[in-house]
C-alpha cells in the first residue's frame, strides 16, 4: 500500500469525469507542483501560473493516463515540461540551478526567492499558517508529535512508525490521525476556513 | 460510522494506509464531497509546512474554477452541433407550395392595408373649426364623391345577361333599362352636385389643400388629395357625364 494506490482510486474516478477527484489530486499535490516550477521561474505568482497550467494540460490528459507510474511521477513531467515551453515561448531561458543539489539547499534558495517576488499580503499570510501549523504541533502531546514527524519528515509507513514506536499499526493511524485533527482544528480556528481560497505562496 | 472514524479512514487514505476495499469508498465520498477535499487540503498544508515547502494553497481554486469553464465551453461546443435536427422538429414547416403562396399573401396584405390606408388618408376630415354644423357636413358629401362611381348590378331575375350589360357600357350611354318587374338593372348614385350641402365651407376642399400642401403631409397622402380634388372638381364642373346608366 502506498499514497500512490490512493492517488489512483482518485485517478480512476477523475478520468469518468469526477471533477471533484480531481480537485482532490489537486490540492494534495499543489504545494509539490510550485515547489517544482520554481527551480525554473523567478517569479512565485508565475509559478503559479505555470503550475495551474500544468494541472488544466494533465486534466485533459488525464484519460490517456494510463497507470503505468505513479500519478505524480507523470504530473511532475507535465509540470516541466510546460514550464520550460513557457519559458522557450517567451524567449527565456531557465534559470541557473543546481538541479542535483541536496533538498534542503533547492527549498532554502526557492524559499528566499520567493520572498522577493511575493506580494506583502502572501507573505504575511504564509507567515501566519507557518507559525499557526508549527505552534499546533508544539502543543501536540510527545505520542503524536512523533508518528505524525515521523511520517511527515521521514516518509516512513505505518509498519514502520510502529516498529520505531512499539506500537500496534492501529495507534499509530490513530496518532497521526490525531495530530492532523489538532493541527487542522487550529487552522479553521484561526484562518475560519479561509486557506486555500486566496493567494498563498511563500 | 461516526465523523471522526471517517476523518481516520481519510488520514490512513492520505497516507496511501487504507485497505483497497476501503479506498474506493473513501475516495468517491472524497470526489462528492467539498468539506472533505478542504480537510484533505490541510493535511497537504500540514505536510507542506512542517517539510518547509512551499505553499500555494490558491493554486486549487483557480485550477477547479479554469475546469468549470472548460466543462461549460465544452458543453456549449456540444450544444449547437445538436441544435439543427432539434430546432427543425420544433419548427413547423410549411409544404414547399406553400411558400410562394404565403409570400404573396403576405404582399397581397400588405397592398390592401396600403390602399385602405391612402383611402382613409384621403378621405379624412378636417378637424372642425367653425362648430358642428361645419363638421357635420363634412361628412355627407365626401362618401357621396367616392359613390358616385360605383354601379351596383342589378337582382338575379334580371333577363340582361353580364355580356350585355358590358356591350351596353362599351356602346356608351343609352336609355336606362329596366327589368320585367320595373326594378332597373343598375343603380347609380344620384350626381355629386346634387348631394353637396348647398351653405357652409367645401370641408373635403379643404382637407385636400391642408393634405397636398402641408410640410408634414406624407407625399402619397399629397398624391391621394390632388388626386381627389382634381376628380371632385371635374364632377361639379360636368355633372352630367356622371350617370352611366
């Protein structure tokens, strides 16, 4: 089992026509996509721009979809694929980055250009939902913050998290459960339910 | 299933942790509904932050808002391909001679509205300005002008046959011709002059100098009152060219 047999239950149901599937996919994979489009742009609201279109080209591609790899393994090529066609169509070229280089190097050079081309109002409002997830987590009790950490920052599987914990699988998905229940009650408390309505990037 | 075994069922479905069975189940209840797919954006969220990735939660919005539009050009592109065959079985569609036929009725119409129309233009009193007196004579000898003209054909018992009647008017005025029973076979209208009210202003004279040289007059009206005058005026001066028969 893996977050990739989920993706294509959400697939299947998208490619009859499930717009709300899609959406699905959409949101999960969103923060992944931008994340991805500006190690070619400057510019975060271009990025967004990009990363929208890629999401309309895989919708309409999506019945060709075949399943033979992951759903965001062919997503991420659509994505660069049309960010560098965006690119080559205006004239530019991408710009310089170490596409190798370690994860956290890309997210910490991605993340200071980012707060050059966000707008003030993204900016603060990127700052709040850090600040509100991170406070929420402190709060968490030491059970939950761990599988939830676990999960999250390792990628590790429920078997595995309960292995390391020396708890059954079934605590564990109820930890991490639990953590996210905290985490997303803290969120609607503080944004009302507003996130995901207007521009957050960051 | 309570709402919180629910909201667990959709973290382990996040996680790609739930059995196959229950995948399916998830995921369409997930496709169906909107307050779900936000939970299931913040666990996204979540990730994305304690990762100190970037966010870009406004990203959805605007992707489901570009396919809506999308479905609804598509749907309109599908419509008008579907539109003839549809329109032409709500159309009611007249036989192939039929439609000669009703573009002539349709001139035929509008010529005969027309020439009612120039009639009434022409035969249109002026709006009394010396009393009733005025106005009420006004009348009289305008439809007597018009009838004086018209030969009604005599009863049925007549023993002229039509073809007779039309070589006497072609021969020109003769005696007038009576039936057996003493009817005559034509009536004629008694001659304009003897009809006009003898006091009083000439009402339809007037009407047609108001109708022929007033800046606002129609030019057919104009027509249609030189017309008149110059006919009533040839009537008063030879009356007796009037009776037919």
């Amino acid at each position: 089992m893996s977050a990739d047999d989920s993706d294509l239950s959400l697939v299947q149901l998208a490619q009859r026509g499930d717009s709300g599937a899609f959406d699905a996919l959409v949101r999960r994979y969103q923060h992944k996509v931008v994340k991805l489009v500006m190690r070619y742009v400057r510019d975060a609201a271009e990025a967004e721009d990009i990363a929208q279109e890629a999401f309309i080209k895989a919708y309409r591609a999506l019945p060709r979809f075949r399943g033979d790899s992951a759903f965001y393994t062919w997503l991420y090529r659509i994505a660069i694929n049309t960010a560098k066609n965006t690119l080559a169509a205006r004239g530019r070229s991408p710009i310089e980055y170490d596409l190798d280089g370690p994860d956290g190097e890309e997210s910490h050079e991605m993340q200071a250009r980012m707060k050059d081309t966000a707008t003030p109002e993204a900016l603060a409002l990127t700052e709040e939902i850090r600040n509100t997830v991170t406070a929420a987590i402190d709060r968490l009790p030491g059970d939950l913050r761990t599988a939830i950490q676990l999960r999250e920052l390792e990628g590790l599987s429920y078997e595995e998290i309960a292995a390391r914990m020396q708890c059954p699988v079934g605590t564990v998905r109820s930890r991490i459960f639990r953590a996210r229940e905290a985490i997303d009650a803290r969120l609607r408390e503080v944004f009302d339910g507003g996130l995901g309505r207007g521009e957050v990037i960051g | 299933m309570s709402m919180n075994e629910r909201e667990s069922q959709l973290s382990a479905m996040y996680d790609g942790e739930l059995p196959t069975a229950e995948r399916e189940l998830v995921a369409r209840r997930l496709s169906r509904d909107a307050a779900m797919r936000e939970t299931w954006g913040n666990y996204a969220l979540i990730g994305a932050v304690m990762r100190g990735e970037t966010l870009a939660s406004g990203v959805a919005p605007r992707v489901a808002a570009s396919i809506a539009r999308l479905e609804t050009a598509a749907q309109l592109e599908r419509e008008p391909a579907d539109m003839p065959a549809a329109a032409a079985e709500r159309t009611p569609r007249l036989p192939r001679w039929a439609v000669p036929a009703s573009g002539f009725g349709l001139a035929a119409g509008v010529a005969v509205v027309g020439v009612f129309a120039v009639l009434w233009l022409g035969s249109q009193p002026p709006t009394p300005v010396t009393g009733a007196s005025v106005a009420g004579a006004a009348m009289v000898p305008i439809a007597k002008s018009r009838v004086a003209e018209v030969v009604i054909p005599a009863a049925p018992e007549s023993t002229v046959t039509p073809d007779e009647m039309l070589l006497a008017a072609a021969e020109g005025p003769a005696p007038r011709a009576t039936s057996s029973n003493g009817e005559p076979l034509s009536y004629v209208t008694p001659p304009v002059e003897q009809a006009r009210t003898p006091a009083g202003p000439q009402p339809f004279n007037l009407a047609s100098y108001v109708g022929a040289h007033s800046a606002v007059s129609a030019p057919m009206m104009r027509h249609s009152a030189i017309s008149a005058t110059i006919a009533v005026e040839s009537a008063a001066v030879q009356p007796e060219a009037e009776t037919v028969r």
